[in-house]
C-alpha cells in the first residue's frame, strides 16, 4: 500500500488499522485522493461473506434475532394478562349471577290488561325457579295478556299471575251496601270489616280486604270477586253489616286485626 510517497504493507491490516493508517497520514478534516482511493476499496469492496466471517452479519442478525425474540415474548405476555384480566373480571363480578326479570310496577286488577306502565325490568340474583317468571327476553309473550287475580306493585311477575293467551279472567261482580262510605272510585281498594258480636259487646272482624271497587253506585260499590267468593260477598250483603276502609292508591295490602274490646282497641290504636 502507498501513501504519501510511503509504501506501507497491507496485508494483516484489520479495518480500523487502515483508518488509523489514513488518520495518521495527515487525513483529518480532508480527502486526500492518494489515500481515498486506497481506503475506499477496503469498505466497499469486501464481498458478503468476507464480512460474515468477521461476524458482523452474524452478529447484527443476532441482535436482529433477539429483539424480535424479546417483543414477540412481550406481545404473547401482554395478550396473555389481558385474557386473565378480562377473565377474573367476568367470574368475580357481582352481576354474573344475576338477570332482568318483569317485575309489577303498578297494582293491576284482577282480569285487567297488562299495558307498558304496569311493568317494570328488575335486576335480581339468579333465583330458583327462573322458569316461572318473565326475563326480558320474554317481553313479546305479555303482549296483551291479563291478569288471572290481583298483582301488587312491586312483586316479581309469574307466569300464573296470567291468563292464557285469550283466557277470560273468572270474576264477578257484586253489590255491596256501604253506609258512610269514605270517597272512592274505580280501581280503588278496600279493606271490608264486619261489625259483628252484640250490642253490649260488638266486635270489629276483618271480612275481605284489597277487593276492587269496578264502579260507584247509589247507597254503595260495585266491586270485582273471584267466582267462589260470590256467594260469600252476596250473603254479607243481605246478612252482615259491613264497613270500607278505603286503602291509598299503590299501598300494600291491609293487615287489619281484629277488635272485641275498647283496651284492645286502644292499643292497637296507640302502636305506631
């Protein structure tokens, strides 16, 4: 090799030996053409092979190797905590166990057609005997349908509480004399207490209560019973003297006790 006037042996010189070699013969900052033209053929006209001899392309695809290795491990860890994440999510959560079923949201009379107001969704923990009520998935099937007997505002709706699709409800509607009778209508409750016992030592009994007031007529109502009761409500008219509670609109059923003596009647009265 030449440079500069100075012939330099080249064989053995390692790359970084001919760059100090050129650094040395004055070549800082500037392009000496003499040693250019020696230097240049050393980086650019080694074949491949040469160069992975040396290890360079070995060693760069290694590290090229093992970058990738360690993000493909990375990707296989991140999915992997995403799926047990999601997982544990799922089986620990509260609402796992629980489903939207129909529940009344008004109090719906005997016979009367269920419309959009007088249910409700509600979520509930599983409950046994799932089969017997109406999931969300269930709402075409009411469409429609009655009410076999009396639902409460707040119980969860069976399949029971209805007629079959078509089905007439079995009800009938009695007359019932009411003297002093406080304000009701239609759709109203009562609770009916029997005044019973003798003059000297009456007596309060519960007769019927939450029966459906269907109409107001002169001197009393006309109210809605099951069939099997009919007779029982006819008798009490001609027989019995009965008086009305009227119950407030959506309250729960009445728990009236009975009466047969004033201290008795006082302290009741005096509970909270």
């Amino acid at each position: 090799m030449v440079g500069f006037g100075h012939e330099v042996p080249t064989s053995g010189l390692r790359v970084f030996d001919l760059v100090n070699l050129y650094e040395g013969c004055g070549g800082h900052g500037r392009h000496d053409s003499h040693v250019w033209n020696v230097v240049k053929p050393l980086f650019t006209g080694f074949p491949a092979s040469f160069l992975n001899n040396l290890g360079w392309i070995a060693r760069r695809t290694h590290l090229a190797f093992a970058s990738m290795r360690r993000w493909i491990v990375a990707s296989i860890a991140l999915a992997l905590g995403g799926a047990v994440s999601a997982a544990l999510i799922v089986f620990t959560s509260p609402d796992r166990d629980r489903v939207e079923v129909y529940a009344v949201a008004r109090e719906v009379a005997s016979g009367s057609e269920l419309t959009h107001d007088s249910l409700r969704l509600q979520s509930v923990l599983m409950p046994e005997g799932l089969d017997t009520l109406f999931t969300r998935s269930d709402g075409s099937q009411l469409q429609g349908r009655h009410a076999s007997h009396e639902l409460t505002a707040g119980q969860l709706l069976q399949r029971t509480d209805l007629l079959a699709p078509g089905g007439v409800a079995d009800e009938r509607l009695v007359f019932l004399p009411i003297k002093d009778a406080p304000p009701a209508g239609p759709g109203s409750k009562l609770d009916l207490l029997l005044i019973a016992g003798t003059a000297d030592h009456p007596a309060v009994v519960p007769f019927a209560l939450g029966v459906e007031v269907r109409a107001v007529a002169t001197g009393g109502f006309v109210v809605a019973v099951q069939s099997r009761q009919a007779s029982a409500f006819v008798y009490a008219a001609e027989a019995m003297r009965l008086v009305a509670v009227v119950a407030a609109p959506n309250a729960p059923k009445g728990d009236e006790a009975p009466i047969g003596a004033p201290d008795q009647a006082m302290a009741v009265a005096a509970q909270p």
